[in-house]
C-alpha cells in the first residue's frame, strides 16, 4: 500500500518558542506561541491569539536555543508565510505557559527562512 501523506517536505516536531505580526498591519503588534512542528515548506504553531485569518501574510521568528557544538549562542530563523489554517483548541496543556483555549496555525512559508545569529 502507498502512503497517503501528500506534503512536500517531511515535518519535524519541534517546540520552538515564536513571535510574529500581520505583514502590512499598523499596528505591528507582535503575538508570541510555541511550534509544533516545522519543515522547510511552512510550520504549525500554537498560540493565544485569535486574530489571524487564512490569507494573512505573516513575519515569524523562531527563537533557536545555544546548542553545543552547533550555535553555541543560539540564534533566531526568520521567514515570511501566508496562514493556510486556523483551528481552534481548548484542554488543558502542562507543556507549556499557552493559556487552555488557544489557536492552532498552519503556515506556508511564503519564501524561505533565513538564519540570524
């Protein structure tokens, strides 16, 4: 039997601390959240704001932890992407400092991100 994965990248489950705002917005308010899971084509993101929409066009930042050997001061990878999906999630979460009702985003990166030390 063939798979019935149709993605063109493999996804990576990785929680990564966020920050974003809408491309174009006035207000440049920057909303915060946690990754799920990034490949080199988007990313799934969880988060307490309620304001995206699918078509937003997004500026994202993932904080990259110091990592012996690799980024020994650690560093951020920035990208563009557009918001595909919204889902809204409630339940209980210990992982992490989300409040229980929160949003779940799927994003398409628009370009491909680029590291910054």
């Amino acid at each position: 039997m063939g798979s019935s994965e149709k993605r063109k990248y493999k996804r990576v489950a990785i929680k990564l601390d966020l920050s974003c705002h809408k491309v174009g917005s006035t207000a440049k308010k920057f909303h915060t959240g946690c990754t799920v899971n990034v490949s080199p084509g988007g990313l799934y993101f969880e988060t307490a704001a309620d304001v995206f929409k699918p078509g937003n066009l997004l500026k994202v930042e993932l904080s990259i932890p110091p990592t012996a050997g690799l980024l020994e001061f650690g560093g951020s990878i920035s990208g563009l992407g557009k918001v595909l999906r919204i889902h809204t999630i409630s339940g209980s979460r210990t992982d992490t400092d989300l409040p229980s009702v929160r949003s779940g985003v799927a994003l398409e990166f628009c370009q491909s991100p680029k590291l910054c030390m």
